[in-house]
C-alpha cells in the first residue's frame, strides 16, 4: 500500500482541498498522511526533528513556493519526491495548477511521473570554532542588516582564496533553483537548474562594481562579519526564508553543495522554460 503524504498551506481552501484530496486517494487504497506547514521561524530550534516518514513515497504541496520550501525542509535528507501545486500568487516550485491536481497525483499513484533533481546548499554555521547549526537550503541563504542606515562588512572567501569584503545591506548565496527568488530581486541572474553553480548576489552593495559572482558548485563558500560595533548588532542570517539567527563576528558561515538534492515531481509536457516565461510573463509570441 503507498503512502502519500500531503502538505498543507494553513488557509482554508488548500484544507479543504486537502481533505478532499485525502479521500480521493483513500478510495485508491493509498494510505495519506497530512501535516500543516508552520510559519517562518525567527529563530533556529536545534532541538526540531520533525522530519517526514521514511515510508513516505511522495510528498504532494498544496500551497504556494513558501510552503514548498517548508516542505522541502520537512523531508530533510530523505529522497521523497514532491509535487507542487499552486495556490499562491508566483510559484517557480509549486508549478502544477490545481485543475491538473488529480490527474497528475494519479499518475504519481500509478508510478507514472518523472522526476528532476535540484541541488541544495548545505549551510553550517560556526561560533569561535563550534558548529551552531547545520542547515539544508534549496533557494539561498542570506546574511542581512536590519540595522537602520548601516552596512554589514561580509568578508568572503572561496576555496580558501579571499575574495572581497563586501559593503551592503547583505548577501545572497543562491541555487539556481533559488535564482528566480531573492536573488532575482536583488538584480541577480536567472540561472538554469541543471547549471552547476553557485550564485553569489550583493544586496545594494555601496561599492557599485561589487556585481553578482556565479562560481562552480564544487566551491566551499565561506563568510564572516567584521567588527564594527553597533554596526553588526543587526545582522542575522535566514535558510530558505523559513529560519533564522542573529550572527557576529564571532560566527563563521560555511556554504557548499549538499549531499541531498531535492526531487521535484515533473510534468512530461511542461519545460523549465514555459514556466519562466509564465512567471516572468514574458512577452512575444511562438516562434
């Protein structure tokens, strides 16, 4: 008997879609489990195993990228495809429209589907030489100032070679999968899933020709903070927009490829193109 696990945005319709959904796939003889997705932390909990099961065959998101990436967290290192279905406003994860929501589960229950596989950074942040946390992130991970009127100071290394220490509001350290987000905003590139990189993404950076930096995804990324005061008293970094912590100069911020890529359900008939057209509404007609 499969087991189907369905991952709710906390609102009304997706629940109650959800549970129509849930005995939809009971009469299929699946087994469905249902969890709620919780709301951005501001802050880590070390102590949060709340993984999905490992029986759990496919994981099926009903909300919009945010609860996507909360569910991606939910599965952890497990190899549990997922499928996104759209209920937010832009979604580049959760691509598949709720009128095509039984059809495809169906051929997810049928074994039918293909699957696409997009890298994940793995984030360990260090104080005074201590592992503090380890994080999975799918799109970026973001060091920012909240301080008002103040730059961060991020001194940057990469494979032990420094780099820069850029002065701006903050840094984006970017997926391709996480290039059409944050990364996005910040006036970085749109990056193809299966390219091999790293996107490094300054936010308003004061020196103009600090520009995004795309590296190999072999890299190992390193951050730190200087000491400025006050200054650094407001900086904290976020995992995926989900987590969060304050950092200083006391903290050391490694990022490299993960182990653990995330698999994405996919539509046969729909490419990585047609949504990033679709969602960037791009204009002209077929050729």
């Amino acid at each position: 008997m499969k087991i189907i696990a369905i991952y709710i945005k906390p609102q009304p319709e997706p629940q109650k879609q959800a549970d129509e959904l849930a005995r939809w796939l009971s009469r299929q003889g699946v087994t469905v489990v249902q969890k709620m997705s919780s709301p951005p932390q501001p802050g880590v909990d070390l102590q949060d195993l709340d993984t999905a099961p490992p029986e759990v065959e496919c994981i099926v998101v009903l909300g919009g990228d945010g609860t996507f990436l909360s569910a991606a967290r939910w599965a952890g290192k497990s190899p549990i495809p997922i499928l996104g279905v759209k209920f937010g406003e832009v979604g580049f994860l959760s691509e598949i429209n709720q009128d095509a929501l039984y059809s495809v589960v169906g051929s997810v229950v049928d074994g039918d589907y293909q699957v696409e596989e997009r890298s994940r950074l793995a984030v360990r942040v260090m104080e005074d030489g201590r592992q503090v946390t380890e994080q999975l992130v799918l799109n970026d991970v973001v060091l920012n100032n909240a301080t008002l009127a103040r730059l961060a100071h991020i001194p940057t290394w990469v494979d032990g070679e420094y780099l820069t220490t850029y002065r701006a509001d903050g840094l984006i350290v970017a997926t391709p999968t996480g290039s059409t987000a944050y990364n996005l905003a910040a006036g970085g590139p749109v990056i193809h899933p299966a390219v091999a990189a790293h996107i490094l993404t300054p936010i308003c950076p004061f020196t103009l020709t600090n520009r995004p930096l795309i590296v190999p995804d072999t890299a190992v990324i390193r951050l730190g903070l200087e000491y400025r005061g006050a200054d650094v008293s407001g900086v904290t970094i976020t995992f995926d927009g989900q987590a969060g912590m304050p950092i200083s100069h006391n903290h050391a911020v490694l990022v490299e490829k993960s182990e653990h890529p995330v698999r994405l359900v996919k539509l046969p008939a729909q490419s990585y193109f047609d949504v990033l057209k679709a969602k960037l509404r791009w204009s002209g007609g077929k050729q």
